[in-house]
C-alpha cells in the first residue's frame, strides 16, 4: 500500500458533485486514489505540504496535435486564416517520422504537465514515414500523463478535391484496418486506465462521407470514443454547405456523430439549433480559446453551449496554431473571452476552472477523472498561490484572475510527475536537446 499525505492546503476545489470548497485541510492517496479529505489526517507515507496552495484536480486537455510543437512560429504560416496555415504546413509534415511523433509527444506533455495537466487527449491524423500511433502512446508512457490519443486520418487529397497534398492521405480500408489495429492493441477501457483510444477522422474537408459513417459504425462496435474538427470556422460552414448541402451540425447527425461518445473540437460558428441538437444528444465540445484567436476564427458560444447544457472542456489545439500549450492560461483566455462576448459577469473564475477539470472528463468519458472525491482517482495539481502573480490576492482560490501559469507538484494516479516546478519523470534538458536539434533539421531541409 502506498500513501501520500498532501496536508494543511490552504484551498482544496474538489470540483466534486456538490462543489465542496475545504479550507486548512488534507487529501489522503492511496494506491493511485483520493482515500480521504478533511482535517487532521494522517499517514505512515510521505508527507507534502500544502500550506500556501491551492490544491484542484488534475486539468484535462480534450483537443490537441502534439506532432506540431516542432513548427511552431514557421515564416508564412504565422499570419494566415486555417486554411491558408494548413497548406503552409503540410510539406513541412510530410517530412516527419517516427522519432519527430515521439519526441514532439515527450515534449507537448511534459509541456501541458507542467501547466497542470494529468489528462490529454491528442488528434494525429497524418502518419508518414512510417510513423504510427504508438510513437506517441509510448512517448505518453515516457511522461507518466494519462492519455486519450485518437486514431485520426485523411483519405482525400489536392487531387480529389481535398485540402491535404495527395502523398499525407491514405487508402479508407488500409485507414480502417489500422484503427481495429491500435484500439486492439492499446485501448484500456477499465477505470483508472491510463490509456483510451479514441477514432478521429481529420475534418469534413479532409475525408469522405463513407469513412466518416463508417468510422462511427467501427467506433460503436468497439466501443471507443469518437472525435473531428467541426464548424471551426466560417470557411469551414462555408465548405459544409457547398459539398453537403447542409450546416455541420447536421452533417454530424446524419452520419451518427453525436452523442455522449463523440466530442468535436472547435465549434466556433455552432448556431442555436446546433447547440440545441449538442445539448439533446450530449455530444461534446473541446473549446480551443487561444487557437480560435491565433487563426482569427472568432469566439465560440460557450456560455449558449453551457447554458443549454452541451458538455464542454478545453483544449490548447496544437502548438502551431496556438503556439503553446498552458493548460491554466487556456481557462483564463476562456474566461477572457466569455466576458469579451457576453459582459462581465458571463464566467468567474470557479466556472472556469470548472471546464478545465470536471468539464473536459466528462467530456472523455472520464467520470473517475477531473474531480477530488473518495475513490476518484488522485490526478492533482497543486498551486503556489504565495508568489508575485498571486501577491495580494484576497482571495488566492480565484487562480485565473490572480495566479500561477505553471504548477508546483502535480501527481497522476498517485504517482509525482512534477516536484517544485520540475518535471521528474525524464531528463528535459536532454529532450529539449533532442527536440531542437529535430525542428533545425526540419528548418534546413
């Protein structure tokens, strides 16, 4: 049996059923779960103090393409619509392989873990070079985060009328077969798994009809978690109409993409009888704040999307688009932009966070996950509320209006990834090494 005793926090928001908030007290860990919280507990095991902190659940990440951390910034790419930004990076993509999937993965998690993050899921959905899926499954592995990578895919290119160049697109049936592949070979279903496969095809403009349709039929049948891009965009419903005949919401529902096992990244231009058909059909949402700003794609209606009951979490979407990737400073420019669109009081704080954690769990079928309750698994994030961003505070809870950008300690299923602001579950200078040396090489060549 293995304990942690996390003592004396200053603030725990348990984000648990009944939005319990303990001030002056513990959090018990045993076995890679919260045991206990309250005041005066005790332990035989290792003791971490949270005096001057703010102790949350573990934020979860529902929406990224780690692969990009390796072109972020690129010349030509920085100042375009998603379009234009997508056929700027598509040559340069085409020239990765195992190792840049693998160390780029090390690289946006140990990033995002640092941010606080416990939970990511990833969206890759070009495989040259002979690069698969495990490269980042074990790169994951590496880090010690909980993963949900998704099988993603594009099987239409320049040549038929598609975005991506003809040589990043693969054959539907070879697509298919390799999905059955890898949720065979990885996809834990138990609770508390660290490892959930979910399949992605890559956008409405990027595949078929047939392999989106089919896709879900094939996700249904092995029951696994369903994920795309939808209505990012105004180019995107633009290209919907035209091709379909239709908004995507009603793309999505005539080849069985909603429901409480399919979430969609974006949802910018989401109209009030989409939100509607979310919120009937529980389908999920990954709300991209920082990406939507970075590409101009405007502001989703996340406070219609929430009051109507769709489930929402967050996402940093990938480095190239974001360019980073800080889980808390995503909630904050969430937060930001809410009130941008709908006025002061449209989101506090709490509500926020609130996406971050319980939010983006729900969002990927993790109930055990995004919450500190007894039983619930121990993914935790643990704030030093005593330094300058949070001097001064009068009340230090309210992390996105005066708080840290990274954590202090955060530990997943039990075990501590990070330790006085420092990774400790691989060498990161040795990783950042490797990983300049990769994006000089993709510069140069």
């Amino acid at each position: 049996m293995t304990e942690i005793l996390i003592q004396n926090a200053d603030t725990i928001l348990t984000m648990d059923d009944d939005s319990r908030v303990l001030h002056g007290a513990d959090l018990l860990i045993r076995d890679g779960v919260v045991a206990a919280m309250g005041q005066g507990l005790q332990t035989t095991g290792e003791v971490v103090s949270g005096r001057g902190c703010v102790v949350t659940p573990g934020l979860v990440n529902t929406h990224h393409h780690l692969y990009q951390n390796l072109t972020r910034a690129v010349p030509g790419a920085q100042d375009a619509l998603l379009f234009g930004w997508l056929q700027q990076l598509y040559p340069i993509w085409g020239r990765f392989g195992p190792d840049e999937m693998y160390v780029s993965a090390q690289l946006g998690l140990v990033e995002l873990a640092l941010s606080g993050c416990t939970l990511s899921s990833d969206h890759l959905y070009l495989y040259p070079n002979g690069s698969r899926l495990e490269d980042t499954i074990h790169a994951a592995a590496s880090v010690g985060l909980r993963f949900h990578p998704t099988r993603g895919a594009m099987s239409i290119g320049v040549g038929d009328g598609g975005l991506p160049p003809d040589s990043l697109v693969e054959g539907e049936d070879a697509i298919l077969n390799d999905m059955i592949r890898v949720v065979d070979a990885f996809h834990d279903p138990a609770e508390g798994s660290m490892c959930r496969v979910g399949l992605a095809p890559c956008s409405p403009f990027s595949v078929s009809r047939e392999l989106m349709r089919d896709t879900a039929v094939l996700a249904r049948d092995k029951g696994v978690m369903l994920h795309t891009h939808l209505a990012e965009n105004d180019e995107d419903v633009a290209y919907s109409q035209a091709q379909f005949g239709c908004r995507p919401g009603q793309y999505a529902e005539d080849l069985g993409w909603t429901g409480d096992d399919v979430w969609h990244a974006h949802c910018v231009k989401l109209d009030v009888t989409e939100i509607d058909l979310f919120a009937r059909t529980r389908t999920g949402v990954s709300h991209c704040p920082c990406s939507n700003c970075r590409l101009g794609s405007g502001i989703a209606p996340v406070r219609q999307m929430r009051d109507a009951g769709v489930p929402v979490g967050l996402g940093v979407d990938g480095s190239a688009s974001n360019d980073g990737a800080n889980l808390i400073g995503e909630a904050r420019q969430s937060m930001l932009l809410q009130r941008v669109q709908n006025g002061a009081d449209a989101m506090s704080s709490y509500e926020a966070l609130e996406i971050a954690t319980r939010g983006g769990a729900d969002v990927l079928g993790r109930p055990d996950c995004g919450r500190l309750a007894a039983g619930k698994r121990a993914d935790i994030a643990i704030w030093d509320t005593t330094g300058v961003s949070s001097s001064g505070s009068w009340d230090p809870s309210a992390l996105l209006l005066a708080g840290p950008t990274q954590v202090k300690h955060l530990f997943v299923e039990g075990r501590q990834i990070v330790s006085s602001g420092e990774i400790t579950s691989l060498d990161l200078p040795k990783l950042l090494n490797r990983h300049h040396t990769l994006a000089r090489q993709l510069m140069e060549t």
